[in-house]
C-alpha cells in the first residue's frame, strides 16, 4: 500500500526543500512542518538564503513554528568559539574586516559552515525533524557540491571528521531532498537540471517534486459552443494552462520521484496559504 506523505516524511530527521527562486518553496516548507507538528512532531524550521530575501521576515511564529534564519559569519563563530572555547580569543583572531571578507568570499566555506549547522542541529535533537527551506538552485548546488567537494581536499584531522560528518548526513536514509516547481517550462526545466546534477555527485535520496500553483478543477464540462466572447477566451486560457500543467506532469515523471500537485490558491494573507498548502498536504 502506497505510502501518504505524511507517513514517508515522519520517520525522517532533515528534509531539504530547493528550487527555482519564487516557486513556493518557504511556503511548502513551512506547510510541511505545519502538518508535522500538528501529528505531534517536533519542527525546527531553518532558512538559509545568502541574499536579504522576503522570506527572512515571514510570520512564522503565528504558525507556532520555530524558526532559525542562519547566516554564515554566526554560524562560523558558533563552530570557532565551540572549538576554541573561549569566545575573547575569537574576537582576537577571526572579528576582523580582512578575515570577515575572507570568509564571505572563499568558494564553499560559507554553504559548508552552513552545513555544519543544519548537522550540529540534528545531532542535538534526534526525535526531530529539520526542515531546510534552501535558495534557489544554483545556491543549492553549491551548498551539497562545497562539503563534498572539501571532503577529497582534507583526508584527515578535525576538519575531515566535520565533513564526513556532513556528506553522511546528505545521503543518510533519514535525509530527502525535495524540489518545489510550477507547471512552466523554465521552471521544470531548472528542476531537471538540478537532479541531475545533484545525482552525480552522490547517492542522495530524492523525496519528492511539488508541482506548485496547479490550476483547480473545472466545474463541470462547459461546451464550446455554447460560449461566446469573454466567457470562451477564458475557457480557451484554461484548457490551454491545464495542457501546460499535464506536459509539466508527465514530463517530471521522469525524474522518478513521487509528484504531489498543490492547486493555485487565493488566500488573502501568507499564512492562512501556508495553512491551506498543510491541509491540502495532509490528504497526499
């Protein structure tokens, strides 16, 4: 018997969320974690974005989700002073212009850092799940392509056991990556792209493709012929979306990942969506 979404997420420790930018992917995310907490589960919701994005300031707490907005210089001082454990040395040695600079611009250290985290995170909650809500795909890339990658560079000492640490997360059984899309060509596109790329460079579990912003069901059959003007131009525009929709859905059947089609809402504030995307989740 064919598992619920709920169900194949429950007994997991981090589930990934990425996509292309302005897909859904903090609602998805923080719907999910809305379903999971309402089963009992404890959430902690984790955005990353290198950018200053509108998702840093959507209302999370009115869910009663706890959220953590993670940047990389916090989360670097976080692992220094856990390591040097005096926090005045830090200052002495890394709180400076140059070394700041250093650390915003070296290829993978910050995506690595940020890594760390999200495992530091885990190890020190087992029985929860951690939802990462990720930017958009080249980002993302970066963020499993950087502790892979520094693995081969450091073969042994503390920083090799942090990294082992990392890419045994990545492609733990407890761990899915998920991709947000539209039913638009870029979009999937983009989604196609991702996992392939992602496939070659290691086993990950890939969990699921939302297909976002589906157009909802047609009341009823409404012959052409008995439509004129206004009222045909829109049907024409609907038969025309819902055609891309199931081009978008057959073509991501490829990918082998178990598709779940969230219909295009109209809710009027962000959260109340959130609220809907969760219980629309809850009957996948």
């Amino acid at each position: 018997m064919k598992q619920s979404y709920l169900q194949s997420i429950l007994d997991k420790q981090v589930l990934f969320f990425s996509g292309k930018g302005g897909v859904g992917k903090s609602a998805l995310t923080s719907a999910t974690a809305l379903l999971c907490q309402r089963y009992g589960k404890k959430v902690f919701l984790v955005s990353w974005n290198p950018f200053d994005a509108p998702s840093r300031s959507l209302p999370y707490k009115a869910l009663g989700i706890e959220q953590l907005i993670l940047d990389g210089p916090s989360c670097f001082k976080e692992y220094a002073v856990g390591i040097l454990k005096f926090e005045k040395l830090y200052d002495l040695v890394f709180q400076n212009k140059i070394f700041q600079t250093f650390i915003s611009v070296s290829p993978g250290l910050t995506e690595t850092v940020i890594a760390g985290k999200v495992w530091d995170l885990k190890d020190k909650n087992p029985d929860a799940l951690i939802l990462v809500d990720l930017p958009s795909s080249g980002h993302a890339f970066t963020f499993f392509s950087s502790p892979l990658g520094l693995r081969k560079l450091f073969r042994l000492g503390l920083v090799h056991r942090e990294l082992e640490r990392i890419c045994e997360m990545f492609l733990s059984p407890k761990t899915l990556l998920n991709f947000v899309t539209l039913p638009e060509d870029l979009p999937v596109t983009e989604t196609l792209e991702f996992k392939k790329k992602l496939a070659s460079l290691g086993s990950f579990n890939f969990g699921f493709t939302f297909l976002n912003q589906c157009l909802p069901h047609f009341p009823g059959k409404a012959p052409e012929e008995s439509l004129s003007g206004p009222s045909l131009t829109l049907l024409k525009q609907y038969q025309a979306l819902k055609a891309q929709e199931k081009e978008a859905e057959e073509i991501l059947k490829t990918t082998g990942m178990s598709q779940i089609k969230i219909t295009r809402l109209t809710c009027p504030e962000w959260i109340t969506t959130v609220e809907a995307i969760s219980e629309e989740l809850d009957k996948q």
